[in-house]
C-alpha cells in the first residue's frame, strides 16, 4: 500500500528540468540546459536594502562558476523594484559587475507568479518542501539532479559557510 501511495504522491511532482523562463533581455531558457550542475535560484530587487548582496552572488558565481548556475529573478513583489529589465540589467552589470544569468521581472508570489517559484514554494510540485516567498533575496539551491537541497532567508549571505558548504557537498 505504501508503495502505491508514494507511487501516486510522485505524479503529481514536476521536475525544474520541464520548466522554462526568459532571460532578461527577453529569450526563452529553459532549466534543462543546468543539468548536472547545482542551482542557485534568488529573487532580487535592485532597490532592497539587501542589494549589496549582488556582489556576493558574483564572487559566488566566480567561485564556483563551473558546478553552480545563479539565476537572479527580479521582482517588485515586496515594493523594491521599480526599474525596466534594461535599468536592471545595467544596474546589476556596472553596480555588480555581474555576470551570472538574469531573468526577466517577474512576479515570484501569489496566483500570477512565474512557473519556477510556483515549483520553489510548492512540495506538490517540488517533492521537498513548502516554502513561501516572504521577502527579496531569498535564496534557494537545487543539486545535480535537479531536487531541493534547502532554502535560505535574505538574511544569509551568499558567501555564507551555509550557502558554500551546501555547494560544495
């Protein structure tokens, strides 16, 4: 019987390599193209208070640019995004010097939100974990094989010991 029940609780799962996005400057991308690589998914607003934290996700990302994907998804869902994709994309690259990917604005709460942070804050979906979005820069990593290993509050830093170890395990 329980073989069953996890048999039918697993259909429901999706993987995050079905789902698709766009990039910042408007093209589709798809989270298959990561496979074998860890993810770093953040919803980021270039007006938060937490913005600074941009330059921790690029020393992230040159850290460890070739086992992790950051993937920044900006937001106005907290009130701190204002800009066009262009003044974000700009921001981010002259402010930051980024060079990790950058989706396009979208929503990342309520029924609007865009497909990968229905599948973050959904276990029906993710198979791991409920997890609502409740302010900008959280942060949330998926392993090699496209599964949740955790999710972290704004308040931890992107080169936080929490953030590397759960990279580099």
């Amino acid at each position: 019987m329980y073989k069953l029940l996890f048999l039918a609780l697993s259909l429901w799962q999706t993987s995050i390599y079905t789902i698709q996005y766009n990039t910042i400057d408007g093209h589709a991308a798809a989270f298959s193209t990561c496979q074998g690589k860890k993810i770093l998914i953040v919803n980021i607003a270039t007006g938060s208070s937490k913005a600074s934290q941009l330059e921790g996700l690029e020393q992230l990302n040159q850290k460890y640019k070739d086992s992790l994907v950051i993937i920044a998804f900006p937001s106005n869902a907290f009130g701190n995004e204002s800009r066009s994709n262009a003044e974000i994309k700009s921001f981010c690259e002259n402010s930051y010097h980024t060079t990790f990917q950058l989706a396009q604005k979208g929503q990342v709460t309520g029924p609007g939100r865009q497909s990968i942070y229905s599948w973050l804050a959904t276990m029906n979906e993710n198979g791991v974990m409920d997890a609502p979005i409740v302010e900008d820069f959280q942060k949330f990593l998926i392993d090699k094989d496209g599964s949740i290993i955790g999710g972290f509050a704004s308040s931890v830093e992107p080169m936080d010991s929490l953030i590397q170890s759960a990279i580099t395990n």
